[in-house]
C-alpha cells in the first residue's frame, strides 16, 4: 500500500482493497514497523500525532510547530478579509456602482458560492496537511505539472496582494496622521512602517501574529457593531427595510458589478489549509475554520449593509454615488459622533495593517513549501528553531515588498490607486481562479481515489467552479473598475497569472527532464507521476 508524503504529514496515493475493507492508504506506526502493512484506519483515526509519529519531517529543520486552534484560525481568515476596510471602502463602490438595494442579498449569493467551495475544499483538507494547500490539492488531483504551475501563479497572487496592501495603509495612514494629528508625512513612510510590522510579526511564531489580529479584529467589529446598534436605537424597524429581499433590486443596476466586488470582501476564507501544520487537529479545525469564517463574514456583512440602506435618507444607489468614499464616515458622524467618525479612520489603517500581516504568513508558507520540496532553494524551506517560523520565506517576502514599493515610489505612483488597487486587484483575480481550479481538483482527486460523493466532491465542486470562473471573468472583464485604473499597461495585467501559471507549467517540465531526481520526489510527494 504505497503512500507519500507532503512535508510531514502523510497521505493516501490510491485506495487499496484489503482483507478487512477498504482502506484509507494512510500508514500508522504498526504499518511502517511492516513495511507498510495493511492498514485497516479510518480517516478519523488519522491525526497530527500519527502523522508525526510516523514519519519525521521530510527535510530537516522544515516542521511547522502546531499551535492554532480553530478560533486562531477563524481569526487569521477574517484578518485577511479585512472587514473594516470591506465595508468602509468596497461596500460603498458596489452601492454606487452595482446593484444598490441588491447588494446585501448578493453577499449572500457570493457566500453560498463560497460554501459550496468550501465542502469539497474541507474534504480535501483531510486528506492533505500541507502548507502548500491550493497548490497540493490541485497537484493531488490535476497532476504535478499543473500543481506547480498554481504554486507560481499563488505566489504571484498573495505577493502583489501583498503590495497592494502596503499601498493601502500608506494612504490611510498618512491620510490620518494629517486629519487627525496634522502630522504631514509621505506616503512611504507609512508604508515603511506597514513593512517593518509584517516582517516583525511574520518572523515570529503564526500564534503570535493570532494574538495580534484577534486584538485588531475585535476593534474593528466592536466600532462597526457600535455605528450598527447606533442607527438601530435611531431609526427602529426603518433600519430593517424590506426592499433588501426584492429580487428585483439584486437584478437591477449592474449586478455583475456587485458580484465581482462581493467576491473581494471574502478574499482569504481559503487560507485556513495553509496553516494547517501550525493548526492543533488539521484534519477537524481547517472545516471548521473554514465554514465558520464564511458564515460570519457573510452575516457580518449581510446585517450591516441592510441596517446601512436603512440609515440613509433616500436612495442607497443616489446617495452612494454622491458620498462613495464618506458615506460611512458620514453615518458614523450622523449617528455616533465626530469622535467615533476619527475612531473608525484610524482602524480603517489598522485593518489594512492587519490584512498585510495575513497576507504576508500566506506568501511566506507558499514559499516555504516550495523550497522545503526543493522547487525553490532549499534555504526557503528552513524552520526557525525557536519560533518554528518559515522565517527565511518570511524575509524573502519582506525583501521583495521592499523592492516593489520602492519601484512604486520612484515611478511617482499614488499609494492608493497606483499601487494599493492595482495590487489587491491583480491579487483577488489570481486568488478567484485558484479557487476554481482546486475545484476541479476536489472532483479529479476523489474519482482517481474511487471514493467519489456525488454531493461533497462532485456536484458541491462542480458548482463552486462554476460560480468562481464566472467570478474571474467579471473581475477580468471589470478590471478597470477593481482597480480604479483606465491604463492599458494596467488592463493587461491579469495576462501576467496566466504567464505565472504556464511558468510554473515549464518549469515543473523541465525538473521532470532535467532534474529528474527532484521532479520524482515531487511527483511522489503529490501522489502523481504527471
């Protein structure tokens, strides 16, 4: 019963028939001792202690130390999302410029999408415990070639992402030190400040950065709740309209507009798998994680964009488009207070602070896990020995939002739409399309394995790919409005994901002729000799 592995944890190649039934292909002590045996396990036999009691790291010095617990990760996922940033800055867009009235429900069309990803996603978490995540489950499923191709094309994604964010903090930074404390600085300064917090943080130990983004976290829902219960104890039931459920209102304006600008406030609810060897029981807390992070970013957003058509006077479509930017901090002052209203521009910073952190532990453990299987120098995928950090990944990244922030500077771009938009944009369009691919991989992977479901890893996959490739093709279609940019050099970035794919398609070719020896073990650590 031929098994591999990915990192530490090991993982089921084939399925084998045996004597006693079917097995799982996972191999416990008594298996190993046997020279891998029949093993007659279950998949909820399988946890992190038989993984590493089993076998050691793949690569000396490359164990992740177990640490999260779903909360933790709950936490880390939503930080991603950013949700003050969300709503003060992408809900008043699809207001103006989506389907107004229709964008709450939208939320929730965007959120049963996610869901259905989530259920094929959640399986395949269970079957594969890597902080490579999107790039091993597609490698698992489609092959190696393409699995390293999506490992390009993630590293792509989460890296300008990361820029982007930088970007966005610098402005909002700079934009409350001159409001709030008449301090005037440039830009790069601030964003200097957001670099120097990620590379700090994300040296360190990932429960540490947890602590840190549960504090920002709970700041950020405490103001928004607040400005909520505020226009509740205003306005009564007006703050409940029921124009929100007219199926009209979701069709009218630009829906696709709206679809595509939802989409981006749930960026990062997929990241739970990559912190799956730093999580305490990957096998249960990675679903739960997941699952219990959709439903409350979805529900967080659903209720305050109702209660937020309700506190306007007039409609939400007209106002949204006179205000866009101040339409939160108007509501705030209107409802709260000045005082609340200098409050949430200063947490506005901070969530983007908190999304770089997040985004930075992502680029950093995809890094890692290709240099920990040598598709990348094998420096990459060393572990610091008292933080248990992919702390050289950690640097590279560091390394390499310095370098482009500094391109941005010197090129006399603006942080918010030069740099900020761009970034994020570019990065939620290669995130999107990472998710329909690992879809299809759910479907791929358990139809070689024969233990296809027609509702877990078929028809639930099927749908979610189908929804998420529609979503990648509004953002590529929408790019200018994502971006808030009209230059041709910027239009025609997305190409750059599939450039990056195909790269990493190349390169997996060329190990496979060049570097045989490394190819192979790839192609064993991935189950797949594609």
């Amino acid at each position: 019963m031929p098994a591999s592995s990915v990192g530490f944890a090991i993982i089921p190649t084939r399925l084998s028939p045996t004597p006693t039934g079917g097995c799982w292909g996972l191999p416990c002590r008594d298996c190993l001792r046997t020279h891998l045996g029949v093993c007659t396990m279950t998949a909820q036999d399988i946890n992190r202690d038989t993984f590493l009691s089993a076998v050691g790291p793949a690569v000396s010095g490359s164990e992740l130390r177990p640490s999260l617990s779903t909360l933790r990760l709950i936490f880390l996922i939503v930080a991603a999302a950013a949700p003050m940033a969300a709503v003060l800055g992408v809900v008043p867009v699809a207001f103006a410029f989506g389907n107004g009235a229709g964008v709450p429900l939208t939320f929730v069309g965007v959120a049963i999408v996610l869901s259905l990803f989530a259920v094929g996603y959640t399986a395949m978490s269970r079957e594969v415990v890597s902080a490579g995540a999107f790039y091993a489950y597609i490698a698992r499923g489609l092959g190696a070639i393409p699995g390293l191709g999506s490992a390009f094309l993630a590293i792509l994604a989460y890296l300008t992402f990361a820029f982007g964010v930088v970007g966005y903090f610098a402005f909002f930074a700079q934009l409350a030190l001159h409001d709030i404390f008449g301090i005037d600085v440039h830009w790069i300064v601030t964003g200097g400040f957001a670099i120097l917090f990620c590379a700090v943080l994300g040296y360190r130990q990932v429960d540490f950065s947890s602590r840190m983004l549960a504090i920002l976290l709970s700041v950020e829902f405490a103001v928004l709740i607040a400005l909520n219960v505020s226009v509740i104890w205003s306005r009564g039931l007006a703050a409940f309209p029921t124009s929100v459920f007219n199926l009209d209102a979701v069709a009218s304006g630009a829906p696709g507009v709206a679809v595509m600008l939802a989409f981006t406030c749930f960026i990062g609810v997929e990241s739970a798998a990559i912190y799956s060897e730093e999580a305490e029981a990957p096998t249960r807390s990675v679903g739960r994680a997941t699952f219990g992070s959709i439903l409350l970013i979805a529900a967080f957003y659903f209720v305050t964009t109702w209660i937020s058509i309700g506190a306007v006077d007039g409609d939400i479509h007209t106002v949204a488009n006179e205000q866009v930017a101040n339409l939160y901090f108007g509501l705030s002052t209107q409802y709260i207070g000045s005082s609340v209203t200098v409050l949430m521009q200063i947490f506005l910073a901070t969530s983007m602070l908190a999304t770089g952190l997040a985004v930075h532990n992502i680029a950093a453990r995809y890094i890692f896990s290709l240099g920990r299987q040598s598709c990348l120098p094998a420096v990459l995928g060393r572990v610091h020995s008292q933080h248990a950090s992919p702390h050289v990944a950690s640097v590279l990244v560091t390394v390499v939002t310095i370098v482009a922030t500094i391109v941005f500077y010197l090129a006399g771009s603006d942080p918010l739409l030069g740099f900020g938009a761009v970034g994020v944009g570019l990065g939620t369009v290669g995130i999107i399309a990472l998710q329909a691919l690992t879809s299809l991989a759910v479907i791929a992977y358990f139809a070689k394995a024969r233990r296809s479901h027609w509702w877990i890893t078929i028809l639930s996959p099927l749908l979610s790919f189908l929804g998420l490739a529609a979503a990648v093709a509004l953002a590529v279609s929408k790019f200018d409005l994502l971006t808030g940019s009209q230059s041709a050099v910027v239009l025609t970035l997305p190409v750059g994901l599939l450039v990056a794919f195909i790269a990493g398609c190349f390169y997996a070719t060329f190990l496979r002729r060049g570097r045989p020896e490394i190819f192979a073990r790839l192609a064993q650590d991935f189950g797949s000799v594609t």
